[in-house]
C-alpha cells in the first residue's frame, strides 16, 4: 500500500497503471486526510448457479401453494 497526495498523484498519473500494479493500493490524500483509495479491477466473479442454491435449501413440508391459500383465508 502506498499513500501520496493528490499533486502527487497527478505528477505521477502516467505511470499510475504501473504504480497500482506494483503497490496493489494506493491511497490519495489531501491535506494528509485519507480522500481516495485506488484498486486493480479483479477478474469477473462467478455468477451463481441457481439450482444449486434451491438444491441446497431444505425442502418445505408445506408446498407454497397451500401456505399462500391458508393465508388469504385468514385475512
């Protein structure tokens, strides 16, 4: 982690892709108060798949049909 001021920064803004490859963050100050923090992109997170999430719930006793029928009765 490295941390510079914005002047700093902008002295050094075309190298910044170096700078963040090498530092892996970079916080940008101003007036030494803590104004921005710079990341690399991480690759693309894997989307969930859905039928193993429903398949990893337990399954109801009640099927939801029932349970929305028994609650418009009760209202």
């Amino acid at each position: 982690m490295q941390t510079m001021s914005i002047r700093e920064m902008r002295n050094q803004l075309g190298r910044l892709d170096q700078l963040v490859a090498q530092e892996q963050e970079i916080i940008v100050t101003r007036h030494n108060k803590p104004l921005a923090r710079i990341l690399p992109v991480r690759g693309k997170r894997k989307r969930p798949d859905h039928k193993a999430l429903r398949d990893s719930l337990p399954r109801q006793e009640i099927a939801s049909e029932v349970l929305q029928r028994m609650d418009r009765e009760e209202r």
